[in-house]
C-alpha cells in the first residue's frame, strides 16, 4: 500500500543530508543513460506530485540487486512501479519482483509504463494492503522492500526479516525523513510518522543478525543484510 498522504517538500529548518549540487551532479551522470519511459514515470510524478523513489535510488536499487545477484523481491508499497522498474532491469527475465499497492488504477499504470519498457513479464502485481498481500505469499525473498505509509514501518520489519535468506537484502526508503529522525524539535506530516521511523531504524541496527548501513542520499535508504 503507498503513502495516503501526498509528502510535502522539506522546509529550511529541515535537514538535507546530501547538498543539491552533489545530488545533481549525481544525477547527471545517470542521465546519461535515458530512458524514455524513465522519463515519462518521473514526469508523471512531478505533475502529481506523487512519491517516487526518483534516479539517484532507483539506481541504488538496481546496483543492490545485481550485486547478490537477487531473482525474488517482494515490494510493500510500489505505487505505479518506479521502483519496480529498477529491480525488474536488476533481476532480469528470469527473476520476480511482487508489487503491491492499495490503489488499481496505479496497477494499470504501472502495466503501462512496465509493458513499454519490457519489463511486465517480471512482475507480478497486487492490489490490496501490502501486509496481507505477503502473509499470503509463501518462500523466502532475496530482498523486501519497504516504502509504505511510514506509520507502518516497524510491523513491516518485524513481518519481512525472517523472510529474507541468508545474504538477503532489507532496503526501506525515507529512513531520514526529511533529516526529523535527528530533531527535536519538528513538524510532521502525519502524527507519529517520525516516532515510528526511528524505532525502525533503531530495530534494525539492533538486530545481531543484520549487518546495517545507511545511505543518505535523498531521503536516506536504509540497507540490512542478513547474515550468512
């Protein structure tokens, strides 16, 4: 399921853990290597103003996946399949990538935007609460993804780590958020949303059987490896 409510841009008092010319020049250097429909998910998102992963991650994402050579990700939260596009390339045809969302009409754009880039075939998707979604998914997964409302963050860990095999990868996006993970002082978007991501963070790092680390870029992407 995605986010149910729209995010709202950092204001200055917020923190931005990578400077926006590093970021860029990042980005520029992916943009190198388009992609028409790339560029048409991204657009879409601009125009909605509605939550992706966006380049730099996407990118995060793809290297993370080929590099344990994952053919299994479970996604909880993939809206119209920005993120799904990264691990579909990574997995290749003979990997899965299961998305969820709460929303059908995101699963038609998704088919759309996924289809043209040849990578439908690679994904299966489901409508519904991404929780019960994966309770009802049987096997164990490379890596499980986690970009639902933030307010869930913790019960998805606790759902996802004894399902991801040894070597396996636990990835979660917005981890910062917004840098109110470091503040005392804030305002969030929703009531509770900052407490929850902090007991997340914090369980994870915790945890004797992941070796943890976080990457700030963007709004931080959270990376636990499960220990063989």
């Amino acid at each position: 399921m995605t986010d149910k409510h729209p995010p709202t841009l950092p204001s200055p008092a917020l923190l931005i853990p990578v400077n926006p010319r590093i970021e860029n020049y990042m980005r520029s250097l992916l943009n190198k290597t388009d992609h028409p429909v790339l560029t048409a998910m991204e657009t879409l998102a601009r125009e909605r103003n509605f939550p992706i992963v966006d380049r730099l991650v996407g990118a995060f994402l793809e290297v993370q996946t080929k590099s344990i050579n994952a053919k299994r990700v479970f996604e909880f939260g993939s809206g119209y399949g920005y993120s799904a596009y990264w691990f579909a390339k990574a997995v290749g045809e003979q990997g899965l990538v299961i998305c969820t969302d709460g929303d059908p009409l995101n699963k038609a754009q998704a088919e759309q935007f996924l289809s043209a880039a040849s990578l439908w075939d690679t994904v299966d998707f489901y409508t519904g609460m991404a929780q019960t979604i994966f309770l009802q998914t049987e096997g164990l997964f490379d890596i499980c993804y986690n970009d639902v409302d933030k307010g869930d963050y913790p019960e998805v860990w606790q759902m996802a780590k004894d399902r991801i095999r040894p070597g396996g990868l636990y990835i979660a996006d917005n981890v910062l958020w917004h840098g109110r993970v470091a503040m005392t002082e804030y305002e969030d978007i929703v009531p509770g949303w900052t407490e929850a991501i902090r007991e997340h963070n914090e369980q994870i790092f915790a945890d004797p059987d992941f070796d943890t680390f976080i990457n700030p870029t963007r709004d931080g992407v959270i990376v636990a490896r499960k220990k063989t």
